[in-house]
C-alpha cells in the first residue's frame, strides 16, 4: 500500500556539504518533481554520488536545506536508490527482493515475479544473486529498489562498468518505470544516455550546479563555457 504522502517535490535549496576543509557540494539549489527523468551529468569527482546521497536523505547538509514533500524529515519508505556497485546478499535472486519486500503486505511470490518480470529476469529468482553476471545483478538491484514502492528512484552511474547490451536493458528499464510515474534522477558521464533519457539535464562542476535545463536546450543551447566544453568533451576535473 502506498504511503499516504509523497516524497516529491524535492527540493535542495543552497545544499552544500563540505569535508573538513574541502567543499563537496557547493550551495546546489535544485527541485525534483514528478515527470522524465533527471540526468546528472558532470566529470568524475563533481560531486554526482554525493548529491545523490544528500537527496536520498543519506548524508547531512552542512548548511542549506533539503525538503522532501514539504517536510524536512521525509519517510525513507517513498525513496529508494541504487549504488553505482550494488551489494546482492548471499542468497538467491528471489529472496534479494523478498528482503526489500519484508516491510509491505503484497504476497510476496507474485510481487517478486512481477518485479523479476519488469526487469528481465523472469524465471531466475531461484539462481544464487551472486553468480549473475555485472548487468542482471544492476538489474536486480533496480528490481529490489522497486520492491519499495519509490515516488522517486535514485540511479547511480548503474550502466558505468556495462557492455552496451546490457546498458540499453537497463536504459528500457528506466524508460518503463518513468512510464509507470516513478520519478528517476540518475547520474551518468555518457552524454549519449543523457540525451536519450533525460527530459532536463544537470551539469555539476566542482561540486556546483553549472546548468539546469531542459535536455534538448542544454545539447542545443548550453549557456556556459562549461556546458559547452562538457559536451565537447574538454571539461576536466
Ligand atoms: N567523505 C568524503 N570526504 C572527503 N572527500 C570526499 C568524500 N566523499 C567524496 N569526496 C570528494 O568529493 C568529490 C565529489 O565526489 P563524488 O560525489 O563521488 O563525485 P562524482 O560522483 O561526480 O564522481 C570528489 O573529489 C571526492 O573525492
Ligand atoms: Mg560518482
């Protein structure tokens, strides 16, 4: 059963973290709300995986403000992410989304099927979740994060070590449950994945947000040098 409010907007207002004297993520102001996903964009060490966590509710502000929903202290039940390697339990494919399941009051067997069903892998609940190779293993990571019901979906870089095969399964899989009105904000330094899934796209640079814009005007029209340096692939850390 859904929770009888939403996580969504998101809304990070001046978001900064910094570790001691090195600012991580520098005053980001920026609003999730229901529609095509968000891409995050930006070279390695711009602060993509931390956003993510601080939006996910994971790691404390040093100064700014996150609101989930309007509330400063949001349900994790409405939220869910997906590392960039995620950790599968030593247990078979099935019992990895019955352990996400544990929380709810669906039958277990038809949701896990179902879920096995949206994400490839129909059939293979009973293989050892470990012995699946990189790609089912990210598919059934997103499969477990599902499980809870998330209004928004956190996607970490999750086709970065993927052959392409198994990077267009899981770019399906975002499309599809985009469709089914799960917000999804996803990182990735592929320009390409930003251009054929995201609906805006977030340029971070150095722990700032650079550009927010639509993704067709952020490839068509970036308004500032680092846009245009990123998408001709001369932005540097
Ligand atoms: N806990 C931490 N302490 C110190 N520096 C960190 C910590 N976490 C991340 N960083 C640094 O912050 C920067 C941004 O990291 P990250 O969010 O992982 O970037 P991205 O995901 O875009 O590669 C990097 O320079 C990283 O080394
Ligand atoms: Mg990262």
């Amino acid at each position: 059963m859904r929770a009888p409010f939403s996580d969504l907007p998101l809304v990070l207002t001046e978001a900064t973290i910094a570790a001691g004297p090195v600012t991580i993520l520098d005053k980001v102001s920026l609003m999730f709300d229901a529609g095509p996903p968000t891409l995050l964009v930006g070279p390695n060490g711009s602060g993509k995986t931390t956003l993510l966590r601080a939006a996910m509710g994971l790691l404390p502000l040093t100064s700014g403000r996150i609101s989930w929903g309007g509330r400063d202290n949001a349900s994790p039940a409405r939220r869910a992410i997906v590392f960039q390697r995620p950790v599968m339990l030593r247990r078979s494919a099935a019992a990895n989304i019955g352990y996400a399941l544990a929380a709810t009051d669906t039958p277990h067997a038809q949701r896990i099927d179902e879920l096995l069903a949206l994400v490839g892998l129909a059939g293979m609940g009973n293989r050892p979740a470990r012995r699946l190779s990189g790609g089912e293993q990210q598919r059934l990571a997103l499969a477990r994060a599902l499980a809870r019901d998330p209004a928004i979906l956190f996607l970490d870089e999750p086709t970065a070590s993927l052959d392409p095969a198994s990077t267009k399964a899981i770019e399906d899989i975002v499309r599809d449950v985009a469709a089914r009105g799960v917000k999804v904000v996803m990182s990735t330094h592929d320009l390409g994945q930003a251009r054929r899934l995201g609906g805006d796209v977030a340029l971070l640079h150095r722990g700032r947000l650079i550009e927010h814009a639509p993704a067709e005007e952020f490839f068509a029209q970036p308004r500032t040098k680092e846009a245009r340096d990123f998408i001709a692939g001369e932005l540097l850390v």
